[in-house]
C-alpha cells in the first residue's frame, strides 16, 4: 500500500533515491517555443542567445525527499545550463498519468532556498595513482575553495584500505587540511566499499547532498559492498546521488552505470591536468540550481514522475526527459 504524504513539491536543479533514466537529449526540429527573438519564446520561455556552444543537454534527478525532486541540467561539455534561463515554461511534468500545467508551475532560485549542500568527497590513493596525487588534492581543494560559507564537506582515501580523514564540517580550513594530511596509500582499489561510506555519512546530512568519487582505475578490493548492484542500491534507499570522475583508463562504464542510475552525472578526465576544471563544474552544477513547485501534488511512494527539460539558446531548442519512481 503506497503512502501518501502532501508535500510542495519542489524541483532543484544541481544536484535520486529514484529510479531514473534518461530518454535522451536532442534538438528539436522546429522551435515551438517560438524562440526567434532576442529575448524570449512566445511561451514566455527565456532563450539565452549568448549560448553558442550548446549542441544537447542531459538532466538527472538527484534526489527525491519531502523537499521535492532534485535536478541537475548541464549541456553536452558536461556545464551546468544557468539558473537564470529557466522559467517554469520550461518544464512538462506528467504525474500519475496527469499533466501539471505549465502555467502553474512556479521557479524559484536555490540560492534564496536557504539549503547548504553537503557533499562527501571520496579520493582515491591506490598504487596507480603515485605520479597524479598533488593534481587530485589541488583539484579536490578547488572544489572546497568554490564552497559557499554553510555548505559542508567530508573527505574520505582510499586504497584497499578506507580512512575518513575529515569528517561533515563548514569550515573549508579544516577540509583542506584534511585533503593535504595523509601521505600515500599505495594499495589496491576498494572503490565500492569508500563511496559506500561517503553514501552512509552524507545520508544522516540535510538539504542537498551528493558524494562526489574520484578514481583512476576499477574495484578490485571491497570486502563489504562487493557488487556494482549493491551499491547503486543504497544509494538509491540513502536517497544520494553519486557523482563520479573517471583518470584516464578509469572503468568508464562502471562509473558511468552508477552515476546515470542514482541521479548523477560521470565525468571523464583524459590527464590529471584536467581535474581541477571537472571539480568546478561540478561544484557550479550544484550551486546552479532552480525550485520548481506546484500547489497539489500528493507524494506517493512508487508513483512515476515524468519530467521534460526544455532548453533554448542561440543554436536551437533542446530537450531532456527522464523518468523517476517516487521511493
């Protein structure tokens, strides 16, 4: 029997306890927002005319919770799309078999949303990764920098050994300490079993969470969590997104897997030189966020919510759509 609970339902883009797939992105043929002017579409959809570098985008659900629906929009160079050029229009949200009008769907910016984001970052320190260490710890102090004053960090090494070397805190002194402390691990890769702890710790966090996993190779070490299955599982029931960055000859697929089925996104970093770069974009991803709500909605574990992303700029209209079960 499905609970119900009345909620505002509130969509944030940055960031799925859900069950989630995207349906693709693609550009529309023809525009039917009407997006020929410089300003806007004749649905009142803002088009951002100084884009001319989007070619697709790509939405994911982040999270599901009794704050509503998370969702990050980035274009196809994995950059977050600006909160300032969607308006409610750009939005189609089937529930249930029922379409919420776009009219009623207002948007608001996270940033007056009052939520800090906490995010656990899970480093890897395996063998392998001796000639690239100082270019993940100054990537990963990037992200720390780009923090806003309230949002909380934890950081977490790996090898085939596991050590949270600072715990969830706000100050951004004490993280970057914490990613500079440890000398060299040197071992094997328990991948599964470290990201299964940022996904525990960041659980008992509020308000926008991720984990955030780097790694330049593949599992080969867990003992706990021993199945790719078993932790996009919990992080489905924690209701926490797993963003994670590929090194070089980095098991894509695996991590691409884990990112599209929890509401995150991958990232593939070709050299370490471009880590940093990755870092930042996502730390703008989760800082670009919109709330979506509508008045009404009735959260019911299990029901399918169906949302389409539409994006217009310079070089035409885009689409997303993807599919969430309700936890």
């Amino acid at each position: 029997m499905m609970k119900n609970k009345k909620v505002l339902a509130m969509i944030l883009l940055a960031g799925s306890v859900a069950a989630l797939s995207l349906s693709g992105c693609f550009k529309n043929p023809t525009d039917p927002f009407g997006s020929g002017g410089s300003g806007s579409g004749s649905a009142g959809i803002t088009k951002n005319t100084g884009d001319t570098q989007t070619t697709a985008i790509s939405a994911a659900a982040s999270q599901v919770n009794h704050h509503g629906v998370y969702l990050s929009v980035l274009n196809q160079a994995g950059n977050p799309i600006p909160a300032s050029y969607f308006q409610g229009a750009n939005f189609q949200i089937n529930y249930n078999g029922t379409t919420v009008k776009s009219g009623s769907i207002t948007l608001s910016t996270a940033s007056g949303s009052g939520q800090a984001i906490s995010t656990s970052l899970v480093l890897d320190y395996s063998g392998s990764m001796s000639g690239d260490i100082t270019s993940l710890e100054t990537a990963a102090s990037s992200f720390v920098n780009n923090m806003q004053a309230a949002d909380r960090g934890e950081i977490i090494k790996f090898d085939d050994s596991i050590v949270e070397e600072k715990a969830f805190t706000a100050d951004k002194t004490a993280l970057l300490a914490g990613i500079h402390s440890t000398d060299y691990f040197g071992g094997s890769t328990a991948l599964y079993d470290a990201i299964y702890m940022g996904v525990t710790h960041t659980a008992h966090e509020t308000g926008q969470r991720a984990v955030v996993a780097f790694t330049d190779g593949g599992e080969n070490a867990s003992t706990f969590i021993t199945s790719q299955a078993a932790l996009i599982t919990a992080a489905k029931s924690n209701g926490v997104p797993i963003f994670t960055i590929g090194l070089g000859s980095a098991d894509t697929t695996s991590l691409q897997d884990i990112s599209s089925q929890t509401g995150g996104f991958f990232y593939n970093a070709p050299t370490a030189a471009d880590l940093t770069t990755i870092y930042q974009k996502i730390a703008q991803a989760f800082t670009n966020t919109v709330i979506l709500s509508w008045p009404g909605f009735t959260y019911q574990s299990g029901a399918l919510l169906v949302i389409q992303v539409t994006y217009i700029c310079a070089t035409g209209t885009y689409t997303s759509t993807i599919n969430v079960t309700l936890p």
